[in-house]
C-alpha cells in the first residue's frame, strides 16, 4: 500500500534556510548548522532524526547542479501560472511531524499550527500515547504560542488571544502536556490589556466587540481591586494581572480611555464607584461633566455637582471644582463662594494678579479647568469646543437654569425685608442711594494688573493623576440676577476673549417645587417667551390705537438750560413689553439726572414715572446740591435690563446701568467725579390707577 503523501507550504530552500542564490558550499555549512542545533524543547529522538533526514534530502538536491536547475525552473513556472500561490512540498506522512518541525522553525508559525492542530483530529489523529501525538501536541502549543507573539508585533491582538485559546483547549481536550498549557494562560493573562485596545479601538459600529471590550476591562479592573490595585499588596511582579504594576496600569488606562465615549466612561465608573472604587466616584463627576458640557445637558452637570458635594478624597480640594460647576448652571454667588472657601494660596496668587474682574477671572479659570482636566479623554468629545458663550445661549440651558430659578423661591420686597431703611406713613418703599449717593466698593472696579511669570496652578486630581489643590482669594459676593433664559444675550469681553454673560440666578430664600407656579406668577401668564412677545406687542398695539401714550422709548438727554415740556409718559399697558420698561427706566435716569443739572422741578419731571418717596428723594438731593452752590452732571443709560418677575401689580427688573458722574461749583469747575462704570441695579416697579411707576430701586 502507498504513503500518504503531506502537502508542506514550504520549499527547499526555506526549508534548508538558504536563500535562492546560495553556493553548494554555503548550502552544505548550513546544513551542519542546522544538524547541530536541534530544538531542545523535548521532541522524542524519532522526530529529530527524521529532522535530519529531511535536512540532508535538501541539501542533496540543492548542491546537485542538474537537479537543482530543474527544480528551479519548476518554481519559476509555478509561479508564472500562479502568480501568489506558496510552492509547497509532498512529503511522506511518516516524515510529516519533521516537516511541520521545519515549518515552525523557518518562521511559518500559523502554518504550523494549524496543520498539527489538523493532524490530531480524527480521521489521521495518532495513536493514543505514541510519540507522534506525544511530538504533534508539543509543536502545537510551541507554533500556537509564536503565533501569538506575531500577531501581538503586528497589534492583532485578538487573533493572538483567540491562537492562545485553541491552544489551550487543543492540550486540555487530549490532557497533554501541562507546563505547556500553564504557559499558554499565562501569556494569555499577559495579554489582556493588549486585548482590550484591540476590541475598544475598533469602529464604533462594531458593537460586539466593544461590548465584549468594556466587559473585559471592568473584570481587568475588578481583578486589580479597582482602580486603585487594592489587590495587589503583597504580589511579586510576575503575579500582578497581566504583569502591571500600578504605574503601568495608570498609563494603560490614561491610554484606553480615549477610545472610550463619554457614556460608555460615565457608566463604567459607576459601577466601579458602586463597587467601592474612590478613584471612580471621582472620574464619574468628570465624565459627568464633560458629558452635560459637550452634549448641552445641563441636568448632567447638576448630577455631576451633587456627587461631587458628597465626595470625600484624601488630599483633594473640591472646592473650585464645584464652584465650576455653580458657574456652569448659572449660580455665580455659590460659586464665589466655593472658590473663596478653598485653602490653596497658589490660586490666590494668581488672581491677584489676573487683570479681569471676578466674572471674568471665573470664566477664565472654568474655561482651562474643562479644557485640561474635564473635556480631554473621550472618543466623542471635542476637547478643543470650550465655548462658554455657546453654553449659555443653548435653549436647553437657559430653559434648565430657569427651572431651577423657579424652585427658589424669589427675594421678598416686603417692608419687612427693609426694615433697617425708613418707610415713610404713605407706605411707599424708600430709595437706596444710587448715582452720586451711592457708596461704590473700588475693590471690584480695581485697575488691571499683570500677570508675570505665572503658571497656571495644576487642578486636582484623584490618585491615578496629581492632585495639587488651588484656592479662589476672597471675591465681592453680588446678589444674583437672571441673564440667561429669555433668550436675550449680552457678551462681554474678558481677558483672553468675549465670553457670555453668565446667568445669574437669583439668592432664594426656601425651595420651591420644580413645575410649581410662582406666588407672585401672574393666573395669565403666557407659557412661552414668543407668547410673552407677542402678548406684550398686542398691548402696545392697543395702547397706541386708543390715543393712550405709552412710553416706548427714552428721551434724549437735554441741554442744561432747556426747559422740559413733554407730555407725561405713564406707561398704561397691563402687560408693559421688555421696551417700554426699559424705556421707563431710561425715562427715570434722563430726568433725574435733569433735575440734578437743575433743569426744572423734581416734581414735574418725575410724578408721571415714579412715586412720591423717590420724587422726594431727589427733591432733597437737589436742594442740598443748591445750597452748598452745586450742580451734578451726571451720564446713566441702560445697557441690558431683564424681568426677574411680574405680578398684575408689582414688577422686578435687573439692570446694568452705565454710569459716570460730575460735580460742579458755582464757577463750573469739577469738584468731584465718579469715572465710568457698570452698575447693577434691582427696580421695583408698582401699578397705579393710571399706569406703572418707579417704587423702589436697590444696587447690588
């Protein structure tokens, strides 16, 4: 009966070890190269010398110069008729284990162990306990092995894993062979990470894999005892999962998280958080962040504050971060004041020096903490889109902060409340000094300074990154407005660029549910800011229709001696628009500022915008001016107003106002002057008879 013939991938030459164009004496001294160097992996003598012989038959044929010409000139034909295909060797099948050794040994791992893998299955396996399933299953786990370490250089980690298995299970399925099955695990066990790049750093189409990826890198975590290694103490090196040290696995994960999108990190360290990881309850208020920023969802960012209000880590500062974060909704009060409770000098330091105000210095220190510490590590954030003004003019921002605004409840204008101010028998509110009368704190409006030599202070960090800790100095601590949520958007300059205008969201005094209408809410208020509009436009429009002068925009300021003649500009509509408000309150500062100059009576400019309280006020304002011999100057106008609320009787609106001012003498020489600046300001306006007037007005 005839052998069996082996088909072997290989020809004599890669078989030999000799390149094509060897000499007869270069092919004989790598012959008894090979001859003296046998593999010493514990191949039974059979196999060896069948090695041999396989060796010699080439070397025969290649130093024979009629044979080997005609073998060439068939490989050459082979490979005209087909181009690409791998010449390849009949052998004998009791030669068959010495060819798959040379196989192994010319670098061909895969080939090799396929063919034994094949070679061990029925119908051709070997006899149980024969040397040949004895060698089979020894080249087996060797090629599997090698194969592996190709595919590893080659970065297809996965296909390296997957040899590993079948290596595994080929030596368990035939129980051979257990120091080599141990070795296989272990190199699996090494490979791990590698496994985790591979599957996580695919197309994000491919859901599988990922999926099987973030299992594979909670169990790596979980094994280590979290994300800090608690696990670890005590373990030589060789016993740490896949090798790692603590060091290692910190760079190995700064490197996995940015094939990680922000969702698949926000729930990924959630569980770890739940599974006792501190490092993770932290990480999971970055994702959090980065995840409310970049996709507009502020209530994610409201979630990323409370965990970090309730988070406690050894050495870490949370005190800028959440006040970053009360920036973010809006809430600039609480956010000074997380920034002043901070122990750190390092960030005092620097804002000492920053040569913006503590609007501006806060936006800037937001802007570099999410662009260094927050954004950065995700597969699907833009870490390079800090746009603040964007923020703050998204719909869904706006519409969230004023929720939030709504379960305050607003500041109570009461007597009461004012109680430390006179109150005259009429009832009417009195008059915080404003303008000239008011006191101004320099420290806000201080000149602007360098910035030398500093670099910005490093952020905190939970342990698998530094964790210095900042401080934000003592800042002015102003009441809180709301600027965002109607749509209207004022930017100002800071100092590295324009950026928006921050909500301020009013101080409240007990919470309110979220969907639950205000006390002061008026029973027919429009549901939304175009209803708002169009309601407001359709009053004016009736106000003007009936011959009732509504003031719809401001006088212009008049010489000094002009006299004043204008009609009374009562505001009459029940549901004033944006303008005409703002129109009265310009309305308010031009003719106060007319009486000042001493051009006509606080009495006949003022009665038809503000009430009796005010027009006092400025009556004995301007006869104490008259009899020391003075004359104020003084330049106001509205830059940005906004209705904080509005009742049928009473409405609350916050203003910007710039302002400058003068004080004359009798030979017009400036005495005194205020230089220009923004104020904020709170009015109060009240409903009368015949139409709304100026109640109460407080800087703040």
């Amino acid at each position: 009966m005839a052998a069996m013939l082996v088909d072997l991938p290989i020809d004599h030459f890669r078989l030999l070890g000799v390149s094509p164009t060897a000499e007869p004496e270069a092919v004989l001294r790598t012959l008894q190269l090979r001859l003296d160097r046998c593999p010493d992996q514990g191949f039974t003598h059979e196999a060896l010398n069948q090695r041999a012989e396989l060796l010699r038959l080439s070397a025969d044929l290649l130093t024979d110069p009629e044979r080997r010409g005609q073998y060439e000139a068939t490989l050459l034909e082979l490979g005209q008729d087909h181009p690409g295909d791998a010449t390849g060797l009949e052998l004998s099948s009791n030669l068959e284990v010495a060819g798959l050794m040379l196989l192994w040994e010319a670098h061909a791992p895969h080939e090799a162990f396929q063919l034994a893998r094949q070679a061990l299955q029925p119908p051709q396996a070997p006899a149980l306990g024969s040397s040949r399933e004895s060698d089979l299953a020894l080249l087996a786990a060797l090629a599997a092995r090698d194969a592996a370490v190709q595919d590893q250089e080659q970065r297809r980690y996965e296909s390296a894993a997957n040899l590993l298995q079948e290596g595994m299970q080929l030596l368990q399925r035939m129980g051979k062979l257990p120091e080599q099955r141990q070795v296989l695990e272990h190199d699996l066990f090494r490979l791990c990470p590698f496994r985790i790049l591979d599957l996580l750093s695919r197309d994000l189409a491919e859901q599988s894999a990922r999926h099987e990826g973030l299992m594979m890198l909670e169990a790596f975590i979980s094994d280590r005892g979290g994300l800090e290694g608690s696990a670890l103490e005590g373990l030589e090196t060789a016993e740490l999962p896949a090798g790692m040290d603590q060091g290692a696995f910190e760079l190995f994960f700064q490197q996995i998280r940015r094939f990680l999108t922000v969702q698949e990190q926000v729930d990924l360290f959630r569980r770890l958080q739940e599974a006792g990881s501190a490092d993770a309850s932290f990480l999971v208020v970055m994702a959090l962040a980065a995840a409310g920023f970049s996709q507009r969802k502020p209530e994610r960012v409201q979630d990323a504050r409370t965990r970090l209000e309730e988070l406690t880590l050894d050495g870490l500062d949370t005190q800028p971060l959440l006040g970053c974060l009360d920036l973010l909704l809006g809430d600039v009060d609480r956010a000074e004041r997380h920034f002043a409770s901070s122990p750190d000098p390092a960030l005092k330091t620097w804002l000492s020096a920053h040569p913006g105000d503590a609007l501006a210095a806060l936006c800037d220190y937001c802007r570099t903490w999410l662009g260094r510490d927050v954004l950065p590590g995700y597969r699907d954030v833009d870490a390079e889109a800090i746009d603040l003004e964007a923020w703050f003019a998204d719909r869904d921002v706006q519409a969230y902060v004023e929720r939030l605004e709504r379960q305050e409840q607003p500041r109570d204008w009461s007597l009461e409340n004012l109680s430390p101010l006179t109150v005259d028998p009429d009832g009417t509110l009195p008059l915080p000094l404003l303008d000239s009368d008011s006191p101004v704190d320099d420290k806000a409006h201080q000149e602007d300074g360098a910035v030398a030599g500093f670099a910005w202070p490093s952020l905190p960090r939970p342990s698998l990154q530094s964790m210095p800790q900042l401080q934000w100095p003592k800042l002015p601590q102003p009441s809180r407005s709301t600027w965002i949520g109607t749509g209207v958007f004022l930017a100002v300059v800071l100092v590295i660029g324009v950026f928006s205008v921050i909500g301020l969201r009013r101080e409240a005094e007990q919470p309110q549910l979220a969907d639950e209408t205000s006390m002061d809410a008026p029973v027919d208020q429009p549901a939304s800011d175009a209803q708002q509009q169009s309601s407001d436009q359709d009053a004016a429009d009736a106000s003007t229709e009936n011959g009732v002068p509504d003031l719809t925009e401001a006088p212009e300021p008049e010489p000094a001696s002009a006299a004043v003649a204008e009609s009374d500009p009562v505001l009459r509509s029940e549901r004033p628009s944006d303008a005409q408000l703002e129109a009265l309150l310009q309305a308010w500062l031009d003719r106060k500022a007319s009486v000042l100059r001493g051009d006509g009576s606080a009495d006949e400019r003022l009665q038809p915008i503000a009430r009796s309280r005010l027009i006092n006020q400025v009556r004995q304002q301007r006869s104490a001016d008259q009899s020391a011999g003075l004359t104020q100057k003084i330049d106001a106008s509205i830059d940005f107003m906004r209705v904080i609320s509005r009742t049928p009787q009473r409405i609350e609106l916050r203003a910007d106002v710039d302002y400058s001012d003068q004080t004359l003498n009798a030979a017009g020489t400036v005495v005194n002057s205020t230089a220009p600046k923004s104020l904020k300001v709170t009015y109060i306006l009240g409903r009368d008879e015949d139409g709304w007037r100026l109640q109460a007005y407080a800087p703040v």
